[in-house]
C-alpha cells in the first residue's frame, strides 16, 4: 500500500494471520538521510517486514537500502503508483514507460548488487500482456527476486482510459503469466493482488493463478483478521501474538479505569437536557476527572508492547469480532503513535456497518484523539449493541450527515475540475494537454519555504509563490492547510525531502 500499512496497523494484522508486511510507501531519499524523517517505524515483533520504496536514481534506492538492510528482509521498489504527486515527483507507474526501462532496470541491479537482503518490485499491469511479461522478465534479470503484481492495469493521475483502478482485478493474466515464467526455468518468486475480500477469495485466487503468494490491501482494511484462517490451529492450541504490556501497578489501573467510567458517563449526561442534583455535580468534575487521568497515565508510565501466546479459540473470538479488533489497534496505536487522520481511517474501515447503522460515521471523522474515538465511538458501538433499544435514529443528525457528505465530496471533486479545466483550456489553444497542469508544478525547496515564512509581508510572500509555485498548497507549507484532501491544490513536500502526503490513497 501506499499508505495505512503503519506499525501499529502491521502488528494487529501480524496477529491474525499475516505472514509478510510492508511499510508504508518512502522517499528512498529521505530514508537515507533519516529514517525517522520518512515516517519509519519498527520493532522486534515486526518481522519478516518488507520496506517499501519510491525512487528514481539508483544511488537514492542503494543508499536506502543500505541504511535499511538490518531493520527489515527486503527492498521493494514501487512502479505502480498512479497518483499526480507521483507523474510530478517521476515515480511509480510513470517508470514503465519504455523510454525509463533502462533507469528502472539500472536501479534493481544496483540494489540487489549493494545488498544481501533481497529486492522485491510492485507492479501493476500493462496495456498488454506481452508487455507485462516482458517487464517482469526484465526485473528478474535484472536481480528482482519477487514480483507484485497489481492485477489492474497501469493508471494515471486523471483516472481515465485503460488505467481506471475499480472494477475487477485481470487474475487470468496473473495465471498465464505465471506459466510463462515456470517455462523460463529461472527463479522468481510472483505474488498476485486484487480481488481479495474473503479468506474464500484468498484460496481460490492462490489456486486458479498458481502465484507464490497473495497480497491484500483492501481485504485486510476491512478485515485485518483475513488470513486468520491460515494457521488451522486446534482450538486450545497455543499461538504466538503480540499484545500490549499491561503496567503493574494495580491500584492505579484500578483509578484509571474508575475514572474512565465517570467520564464516560459524562458523556452521555452532556447531550441530556434535564438533569437532576447528582448528575449536574458529575458533569461539574469533569476538567477535574481530565487531570486526575492525565496525572494518573503519567504515573504508570508509557504502555509497551510484548510477546505472548494465547489460545487459538481466543484468538478466532477476537478475530471475529471487529470492534474488539479496533479496540487492538487503538491500543497498538497509542505505543507507535501515527497522525490521527490515519487512525481515524482504519476505525472507518474497519467499523462502517456500525458506524452508518448508529449514526456515528461523521463523529468518527470529526475525533482529534485516541481517547476520543474509544469513549466516543468505541464505548458508544459497544453500548448500543449490548442494548439495541437505547439506540434512536435521529432524523435530523442524519439530514446533516448527508449534507456534510455532499459538501466533502464537493469540495474533494475542486482539484479534478481545475485539472480537467485546464486541460479543455490547453486543448483549445493546441496545446499539449498537460501544458498548464505543467506549469507551477515543480514543487518548492525547503529554503525557499524558510524564506517566504519569514517574509514580514505575507501578500508579497504569497505572490512570490503564485509566480513559482502555483500548483501547490501554500497554507500547507507555510502553516496548515485547513482543507486538509479537499484541497485543489496539491499537498507535497518540498523538492529536497519528497514525503508522499497522501495516505489515504492506497494504490500502488
């Protein structure tokens, strides 16, 4: 994935079944210089671990991969993002042109010579099938031991043509492929991806491709348990996880969990119009109940994870239910912290039916905190489904939820309109398509942002970017953009230290 394959989200899928995880999608620069600096994280627990690259120099990829031999188990370069921060940054699927087949080719052969872990390629399929074999034969030779196929075809940042990323997943050409690669006699390791949402899904597409193994996105998002069913444990079998280690003091968890339970309580008082004595002095403790847990989690110390084993019955009881596995990623979550945005999406994924059937998807959205999606999501789940009856639809809350739905994805279609504006304005003179979408699109350096935040006169700072500039977010370099995705303009970083930002997009 390009992005949410996050630590914390990694070690709840390692859990339930997942054998191989990759990270997220990094600069290879950046990862270089820092690896911090390019959102990596890792621990004991998180083997075998893939990390996952964007790159187009093969000195940028050997210099990562230098760095990251002995924190993971292999390299992967991506050649199959789609995104228009990937056509500006010369990344990802827009490598497979045959005029970069050379350059792509020159940087798995640099990394896998500079490395003895091995290197791994993501891609996606191309106009035609001799195409597509050719390619991953050229990988192969080139020194890639593993192959990734995307089984839809190469998209483009404008989401048209033989590109678009829905619809099904082309298996059979996975499986003729495959064929065509046993017939070489030469070792390459080839995994299939798309069409996965049952573990059904998982046998059935191993089966009819003969691909050495399955890759999911989508399928784990919605069900981080998927390939639960892959250890056939026996029911008191023990089984090896992950879990969080729980701080000794008893006295203390004891308070925590007491006043835990009055704030929640205060919440629920809060939306009640008419309260009587005893209610109205809790509600009154509140900002006292928020430093006496402040207060009481500094004392017990930061949470940490540990290895343990459990039996296999518990596990699949916990596996099955998705509220329970939430719960495991918040958990996970508060020990590798990740920006809350992420969080909050894997919640949404992971609980859509119950946050549609209560009403509570936009008060998911609208969480700035952990905290705040356990007790006012989390414990709200739990509570309506132990008790259906104290759940009223609220006709009004839904009227607003529709509107605010119609709203983000009004303002999420800005940034198409402008591209599809400017590209009718280019055709219409005769010029090339992507002419004005060119323009402003190099993005800045961090000196010239450093110099424009430091401008005494901001409109002359905002000019300065207009003339250079103008296809990027200027409140997002200099402060914070409020938009956040529904902004038309474009979220980069800066030209020296490239972080893909949008994380919400998965393919790749």
């Amino acid at each position: 994935m390009v992005g949410a394959s996050e630590l914390a989200f990694r070690l709840l899928c390692r859990n339930y079944g997942t054998q191989l995880c990759y990270t997220p999608m990094m600069s290879a620069q950046d990862f270089a210089i820092d690896p911090s600096s390019a959102g990596f994280q890792t621990t004991a627990q998180d083997r075998p671990l893939v990390c996952h690259f964007w790159a187009n120099k093969p000195a940028d990829l050997v210099a990562a991969a230098k760095r990251a031999a002995t924190l993971c188990d292999a390299i992967d370069l991506n050649l199959g993002c789609p995104q228009r921060t990937a056509y500006l940054g010369h990344f990802g699927s827009y490598l497979l042109d045959p005029e970069d087949r050379k350059l792509i080719c020159d940087i798995v052969r640099a990394t896998a010579t500079a490395v003895d872990i091995p290197v791994f390629c993501k891609i996606r399929l191309l106009d035609t099938e001799e195409k597509t074999l050719e390619l991953v034969r050229q990988l192969r030779d080139s020194g890639a031991a593993l192959v990734a196929i995307h089984a839809r075809y190469r998209a483009s940042w404008e989401r048209k043509g033989p590109g678009a990323r829905d619809g099904p997943a082309h298996l059979d050409q996975i499986t003729r492929i495959y064929e065509q690669l046993r017939k070489d006699g030469k070792p390459l390791l080839l995994v299939t991806n798309g069409n996965t949402i049952t573990w059904n899904d998982v046998e059935e597409n191993l089966k009819s491709t003969g691909a050495d193994g399955l890759m999911s996105a989508e399928g784990l998002l919605d069900d981080p348990a998927l390939f639960l069913s892959r250890l056939k444990a026996k029911p008191d079998e023990q089984v090896a996880v992950t879990s969080i280690a729980v701080p000794s003091d008893g006295k203390a968890l004891e308070m925590r969990r007491k006043t835990l339970k009055k704030l929640r309580k205060i919440q629920t008082l809060e939306s009640k119009s008419v309260l009587d004595a005893k209610e109205k002095e809790l509600l009154a403790s509140k900002d006292h109940l928020i430093k006496k847990l402040a207060k009481l989690d500094a004392s017990l110390g930061p949470p940490s994870v540990q290895s343990t084993t459990l039996p296999f019955c518990e596990l699949h009881e916990r596996g099955s239910n998705k509220l329970t596995l939430a719960r495991e990623y918040l958990d996970f979550a508060s020990v590798y912290p990740v920006q809350i945005r992420s969080v909050v999406f894997h919640v949404r994924r992971m609980l859509k039916g119950p946050l549609d059937r209560y009403q509570l998807m936009e008060d998911c959205l609208q969480c700035t905190s952990i905290d705040e999606i356990r007790t006012k999501i989390l414990d709200c789940i739990e509570r309506y489904q132990s008790d259906p009856k104290s759940f009223v639809f609220d006709q009004h809350k839904a009227q607003a939820e529709k509107q605010a739905l119609a709203l983000r994805k009004e303002q999420e279609g800005k940034r198409k309109e402008y591209e599809a504006r400017m590209m009718r304005k280019a055709k219409r003179e005769g010029k090339d398509r992507l002419y004005y979408l060119q323009i402003g699109a190099e993005p800045p350096t961090r000196r010239e942002v450093a110099k424009l935040r430091n401008m005494a006169d901001q409109k002359e700072a905002m000019q300065l970017w207009k003339e250079k500039h103008s296809q990027h977010c200027f409140l997002h370099h200099i402060s914070e953009c409020p938009r956040g995705r529904t902004c038309a303009f474009l979220h980069m970083e800066c030209a020296d230290g490239n972080n893909f930002q949008e994380q919400d997009e998965l393919a790749g």
